[in-house]
C-alpha cells in the first residue's frame, strides 16, 4: 500500500513518491460478465490506467457463462465506464478516448462453467506463461471449486520470478466452521501469500487513514488507552434496504453481511497496536492479536432489528418483508447493535458499541471514539451543570474527516461552558480524484502488496468474535427481533442497550 498512499499525502509535504508502474498481468475476472465488474472493477482498472500504473502487458480475460463475446463485452465496459465518469460532474466527467482505446483491445470474453475443466484448458492457452490474477466475482458456492480447477490445471503454479495471485471476494464464509473449511480447502492448492480476501473497507482512503492518523501524530496515541476513553462507538448506517438482494439476504442478516468483516477491519484498525512496519504479516499480525481478544458480551447485549415500511426521503418505502425474494414471515435481521469487550491491557473495561443497519435515516459509517470525561469539580459554583464530552469522530462516508468535539467558554461575564467541533475535511485538503475503492486493492494485488487483505487468521479472528453472537440468534426463535420504521434511526432496544450503561449512541443526523 505504500505507493497509493505516499501519493496522497505528497502533495502535503512534497514528499514526491510516485507509484511504480505494476508488472504486466493477465487479470481473469471469474464473474467477468456481472454486475460487480462493471460497476466498480472495470471503472477502478480505468482509474489505473489513467494514472499511467498498469503495463502495456496488462490485460483482462472476462469468464462468465452467459452468451457473450468480445464485443458485446467491450461495450457493455464502455457503456459502464461512461456511467461511471459521468457521475463525477466535474471537468473529469468525460471519457479518456485514449486510455479507452488502450483499454479496449486488451479486453477478450471467455464463455464457459466454472466447473468444467475445460473452461480452464483454454484459459491456460490464453493466459501462457506470464503473471496471473484470478478475481472470483462470483457466488461464494463457487469459489471452492474454481480454485480446485485451476490448481487441477496448474494454473496456480508460480514458475521462476511469475506470480498466480487469487482475489477472494466476500462472503468468506457464513461462519467460523465454514470459513475455516474454506480456508483449508484454499489452502490446499494455493499458498497463503497467493490469496488476496478482499474487504472492500480497506480499499476506503478514510480506512487507511485511521493508522496513518493513530501512527503518525504524537498526540493521539498516549491518550488511546482505557486510563482515557470511556467508550467506542462504531456505526455503518445505510439508506438503501435489499434492494434485488433478497435471496442472498435471507441466509445472510445484518450481522453475517456488515460485522466479521466491514465493522472489525474499522475495529481492529482503532484498537489494534502499533505494527512494527507497514510489511503485510506485521500489520496483519497485530490486527490478529486485538480480534481475537474480543468478546462479545452476552446475548442481552445484542439487538436485532428488521425495518418494516416507513419514509424516507419524503418517499414511502415498503418493509423488509415485502421485498421481493422475501419470505413473508422472514426473521432475517437487517439492523444489529452488538456490545463487544476487548480484553487486553489497552482496552479492558472499554466497551465497543457497534452497530448497522439497512433502511436507516441517513447514510453513514463512522467511529466516534469517546474520551473520559474531565473532572467536575472546578465548575461546583458556576453554572455549568455538566462538562461537554471530547469526542473524536472518524468520519469514512460520505464524508470524508475528522471531527474534534470539545468544551469552550461562552463570551460573557458568566462561566458558561459550550461544545464546540474543530474538523477536517478530507476534501478540502487533498485533490484526489473520486475512486471506487478498489484501485488500490487491484494495485496492491499486482504489486504483491497483501497488506490490506485479510490473512487467513484474521478472517477467522473476525468469525470466531461473533460467532457466540451468531449462536445466540440462531439456537432460540426467543431471540428478539426489534421491528424499526425505514427511515428511522433503528429500533429503541439499541438505544436501551447503551442506556442501561448510562451512555447514548451518537444522533444519526448529526
Ligand atoms: C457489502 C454488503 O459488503 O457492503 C452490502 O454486502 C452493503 O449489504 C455494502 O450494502 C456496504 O458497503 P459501502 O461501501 O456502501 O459501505
């Protein structure tokens, strides 16, 4: 990661340290022809190209199933990339013909199953003996097997300095039983640093930022421990609902889909210890460490909710139950308010609250981290009644920043004390262009760089923190799902479970 995330801070201190240019590549997309290529893989391999980071040897060999060929392939590509530059608004909202132009005769579609052996045979004659990557875009029932095919077809074998890299998309898993299944499966034909799990959290700037911010600065980090912060908040709120995911939805849930891996990659980012190096095994060693020292607190500490219809926006909007590819009496939870422990020497006795949900109020992920409050006893005989808390909020989106909550005297004659915000604001600092996400992951992957992947041990880890929370949900038809109205700020359960603590979420709106 240190190429991408040098630059961006280049501009700042002048440090000037360019990104290489990544090897040459044939980069195989199994699920070539769907949504998730389009939307954000294609568009982020454009944003590469235009930063002059891919090779002349780089190519993509689309496998999918459906009737395609080349060129229906290139101008669905084409069509995507137009949708995609045009959301920008700006002066960039344009296509680069010539960056389209490279890109497009280096696009060739491949039809065939993913299971058939065949389908490998003639992609090992497209791809020769050069570097490969293998994207599985594809449902996570397949991944076991494509990766079975390649290894039967030695399409895996690293021959002298060329690499075969596999991407592994999300869900890894449905728990911690299978994800350690399919790790050993994985880890069968291919070794541990040939596989690349993709979070797409940590393809997010604001992610990446919270170390550079932790880790960079002296002033945060003597304060980040239990003697000063009372409590952590952690919040991905969405507004969209299912949306036409119903049917992977229903096996899923709130807490499968957002928490083992979005929330603990924020968490494990916030609580874990400083690594010895940016190097791949020292940060994933230590993001390793803290997740496995979590605990979840016991079942009344979780809340599970499913948003019934509401508005939002103005607009009315149906409940989850009516969504199509839903049961009518689903008990699928799409809103989940955990409590977690950690317990080590940093953060015992500090509660991590976290929480998301489908169908909430406003869109927003965010880590509030909370500071003890200062001691009273000075403003006994003014008439301040109580002390402003200091907070720290990260904000990853939409927004992009950090805000610094903190008490200041009101002008007059009195002590009057009121809260204030410093904030920065990531846009107002840097020019970098609008990303998906995924340019650094794909950069990283062909460079070789797999610290922000998930090592076996951490996709574990994250399972392993909620698997007594999974368990709990599922063993009793007791567990209580919480209905909340779409467009609310989720069900009063969650805001009960901080309450018993003597503490509140902080307000959505805000
Ligand atoms: C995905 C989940 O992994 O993350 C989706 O499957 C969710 O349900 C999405 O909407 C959220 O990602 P982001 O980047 O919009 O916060």
């Amino acid at each position: 990661m240190d190429g991408i995330v040098a630059s961006a801070s280049s501009e700042i201190q002048g440090a000037g340290l360019q990104p290489r240019r990544a090897p040459p590549c044939t980069f195989v997309v199994f699920g070539g022809g769907g949504d998730l290529t389009k939307r954000l893989l294609v568009p982020a391999i454009y944003n590469l190209a235009c930063a002059g980071l891919l090779d002349d040897g780089f190519s993509i060999v689309a496998v999918d199933w459906a009737e395609l060929s080349d060129d229906i392939l290139r101008a669905q590509f084409h069509e995507a990339l137009q949708d995609f530059v045009a959301k920008r608004g700006t002066a960039a909202a344009v296509l680069r013909d010539d960056i389209w132009r490279w890109l497009n005769t280096r696009v060739s579609y491949l039809r065939g199953s993913f299971e058939d052996p065949a389908t490998f045979e003639r992609l090992g004659a497209r791809i020769g003996s050069g570097n490969a990557v293998f994207y599985l875009a594809v449902a996570a029932r397949f991944f076991g097997t494509i990766v079975d095919r390649l290894g039967e077809s030695h399409l895996t074998d690293e021959v002298g300095e060329t690499y075969r890299r596999v991407i592994v998309e999300k869900p890894f898993g449905h728990d911690l039983n299978s994800a350690r299944e399919l790790n050993i499966r994985l880890l069968r034909t291919l070794r541990e640093r040939q596989i690349y799990r993709i979070d797409h959290y940590l393809g997010k700037e604001t992610v990446q930022n919270i170390m550079a911010l932790r880790f960079s600065n002296g002033f945060f980090e003597p304060l980040w421990n239990r003697q000063n912060i009372d409590h952590v908040q952690i919040t991905a709120a969405e507004t969209v609902g299912v949306e036409k995911r119903g049917r992977f939805y229903e096996g899923t849930g709130a807490l499968r889909d957002m928490v083992p891996n979005h929330l603990m990659q924020l968490l494990a980012m916030t609580a874990m210890e400083a690594p010895v190096s940016f190097d791949a095994d020292a940060v994933r060693d230590e993001k390793s460490k803290v997740l496995k020292a979590i605990h979840c607190t016991g079942p009344e500490d979780v809340v599970r909710g499913q948003y019934g219809g509401g508005v939002l926006g103005g607009t009315p909007v149906r409940g989850y139950r009516d969504e199509p590819d839903v049961a009518p009496a689903s008990r699928t939870e799409t809103y989940v308010a955990m409590k977690l422990a950690i317990d080590n020497w940093r953060w015992a006795g500090v509660p991590f609250y976290l929480r998301t949900g489908k169908r909430l109020a406003v869109r927003k992920t965010e880590i509030a981290i909370h500071f003890r409050r200062a001691p009273y006893a000075l403003f006994r005989d003014t008439p301040v009644d109580r002390l402003t808390p200091n907070i720290m909020t990260i904000h990853i989106q939409p927004t992009e920043g950090v805000t610094l909550q903190f008490g200041a005297k009101i002008p007059g004659p009195t002590v009057r004390l009121g809260g204030v915000r410093m904030k920065f604001d990531y846009s107002e600092w840097f020019s970098e262009g609008p990303s998906t996400g995924y340019e650094t992951l794909i950069y990283d992957c062909l460079t070789g760089d797999a610290t922000l992947f998930q090592r076996a041990d951490n996709i574990e880890a994250g399972w392993r923190a909620v698997q007594p929370a999974l368990d709990w949900g599922e063993r009793t038809e007791a567990a209580p799902l919480c209905p909340y109205a779409a467009g609310s700020a989720g069900p009063i359960e969650a805001d009960a479970l901080l309450a018993r603590d003597g503490r509140q979420w902080q307000d959505l709106a805000e």
